[in-house]
C-alpha cells in the first residue's frame, strides 16, 4: 500500500498564502486524480503545554499494571484509545500500535484528546489542575 500524497503548508505569511493558491492552480488539469483539501488550525501551544503537564502528573501518581510510566508512553497509549488504530507485529517480537499521532491535529480534535486524558485521570481520582482552561483550549 502506498502513502498518500500529503503535503503540508503552514500559513503564516501572505507569501504563504500566495505558494497555496499556485499549488491548488497547478492541480487545475489533474481533477480527476480525487484531490482534497483540508485547511485545519493547529494546535495551540497552550493546548500543548496542558497535555504534557497532564501526563506528566498522570505519570507520577498512576502506577498502571504494576509500574509508573513515562508521560510519552502515556501519550501513546492515550492516543490509541482516542484514535483507535491497527497494531503491525514489532521487530524485536510483540505488537505495535501504529498511525496514532497528535502531530497533525487541528485545535478541535486535539480538545477532544485532552479531554480523554481527563477522563482517564478522574476516572483514577487524579486531580488536574486548569479544567477551565482545557474548555478555552
């Protein structure tokens, strides 16, 4: 299977602005090829900021099957309740979660996320600090 075609271009300036209408001119002649386009607002860096502090005190006082884990192999295990996703067999032996990423969330999905990692600490009586703020992310 191959990857799809993806390419990303952050906005940030009328230059870049400028760079995405010659890119969706140059797709004028291959319509039928099934192109899409997604605009999407990142994450902010105060969504961001919450979730590792999150995971950081959901690392320190969740001891989960026997051990404390690291805020990222939290993430990553959040990740995969929240996404879903498909396990592919590991080099070393085992499986291994695979298409879980927050890189590419937008600021309403990436709520969403972190409102699972709520979930996860108030279902074990973790309190997080800034809820209010996690509502205003």
């Amino acid at each position: 299977m191959s990857q799809p075609d993806r390419r990303s271009l952050p906005l940030k300036s009328l230059s870049d602005i400028d760079k995405g209408i010659q890119g969706i001119k140059a797709l004028r002649n291959r319509l039928n090829e099934g192109w899409t386009l997604v605009l999407t607002r990142k994450r902010r860096d105060k969504q961001n900021n919450l979730m590792w502090m999150w995971l950081t005190i959901i690392s320190n006082k969740l001891e989960w099957h026997g051990q404390y884990w690291t805020p990222e192999q939290w993430k990553d295990n959040l990740m995969h309740a929240y996404k879903g996703g498909c396990f592919m067999p590991g080099i070393e032996g085992g499986m291994v979660p695979i298409g879980n990423s927050s890189s590419a969330m937008g600021v309403k999905e990436f709520a969403e996320f972190l409102d699972c990692i709520h979930a996860l600490a108030a279902r074990e009586g973790i309190e997080l600090p800034n809820p209010e703020e996690r509502k205003a992310a």
